[in-house]
C-alpha cells in the first residue's frame, strides 16, 4: 500500500552539512599548526558527519517523485518537491508521475468474424500508485506495453470491423469511435490497476 511520507527541508541539512564541512577544516588546519592527532581525528569525524548528512538530499521536480526502501523494506513516498532531506541510509528509486504517452505498433489480429485487419493504439497513462508501479511488477514501463498490445488484440477479437461484415453488431472497430476508446480505456485499467496504472485516454 502506498503511503506519503513529508521529509524535512533539505535546506536545514545542507546548511548543517556545510558547517561540518567547514569544522573539519578547521580541525585539519588547527591540527596540522599544534601536530595535535586529537584535532585530525576530530577534522575526519566532522567531515564523515558532513558526507553522510549530504547522501540524505534530495531534489524531487514537479511530477516527480521517490520511492524510499530501507534495506529492502518500503518505507514510503516522496511526492513533495523541492530540496528535501530523508534518512541518508534509505535507497531512493526516482519515479515520475506525469503522464505518458505510448503509441502501439500495428497489430495483425482477426476481428470478431476472423477477417484480418491492422489496428494500432494511442494511449495515455501515469504512474498514480507508486508502490504497486515499485514491487507489483518487475519494468511497469514494459508491462504497459505489453498489456496495451494484449488488451488492443481483445478488443479486435470481440467486434466486426464494420456493419458489412455483421450488420446487426452494436459496436464495430470502424465506426465505434467514443464507444470502442472508452472499452479499450476500461480494460486496461483493469489490466493495469495491478501495477498501480492508470489509463486517461485511449
């Protein structure tokens, strides 16, 4: 189940980092003038602190977002933009969230009476669950893909292609319009919903 987690400003963080940056500078410097290891053990912690403190930025751009795992477990997701700071140990998998566009190749396939025909698809979709998109599916991109082609050859297979073929059909493939995009549009919500998909326009 997705669930939204709120970081802190990543402004607090690099400027906490910066000032460790520069404490350990001094340390080396004042250590180096008195030969004092105390100040270099000092100088090498501070700067540690500095580096681990800076892995837990991050920048999320609008439409963006990052997923959070802590040693293989979800931790959340990041769907605030902006300079943002998170536990440095987590591993952060970018994930966007706009909307994308993907356009089928033509498909040879037989319609209802098993005439053969090409049929291509457009079809717009996003990412609106990202912990489904993140561990439901091995490559959410290709899963759309390959479902889109699938979900494109049923919809072939159930209707005519036109009222020659079958004069009393309700929906034909030709002149279906609204009609067929909005059967297509419902199946591969169904067909996606398991990857945390969702289907605008088809």
């Amino acid at each position: 189940m997705e669930k939204i987690v709120k970081p802190i400003s990543g402004f607090i963080a690099l400027l906490g980092s910066l000032l460790l940056f520069a404490l350990s500078v001094y340390f080396f410097v004042t250590g180096g003038m008195d030969d004092t290891p105390l100040m270099h053990l000092f100088g090498a912690l501070s700067f540690i602190a500095a580096m681990f403190l800076s892995m837990g930025l991050i920048v999320v751009s609008p439409n963006h977002s990052r997923v959070l795992t802590f040693f293989g477990k979800y931790v959340g997701t990041v769907k605030a933009n902006g300079l943002l700071f998170v536990n440095p140990l987590y591993a952060k998998q970018k994930m966007s969230l706009r909307s994308e566009n993907l356009e089928s190749s033509k498909l040879k396939v037989n319609d209802k009476l098993g005439n053969p025909i090409e049929i291509a698809a457009v079809i717009v979709w996003q990412v609106q669950n990202t912990y489904k998109a993140a561990f439901e599916v091995e490559d959410y991109d290709q899963y759309v893909k390959l479902q889109s082609e699938s979900a494109v050859r049923h919809l072939a297979n159930s209707c005519p292609y036109d009222h020659m073929e079958d004069e009393n059909a309700s929906i034909t493939l030709r002149d279906g319009g609204e009609q067929v995009n909005d059967l297509l549009e419902l199946e591969l919500n169904e067909r996606l919903a398991a990857a945390g998909i969702f289907v605008k326009e088809a």
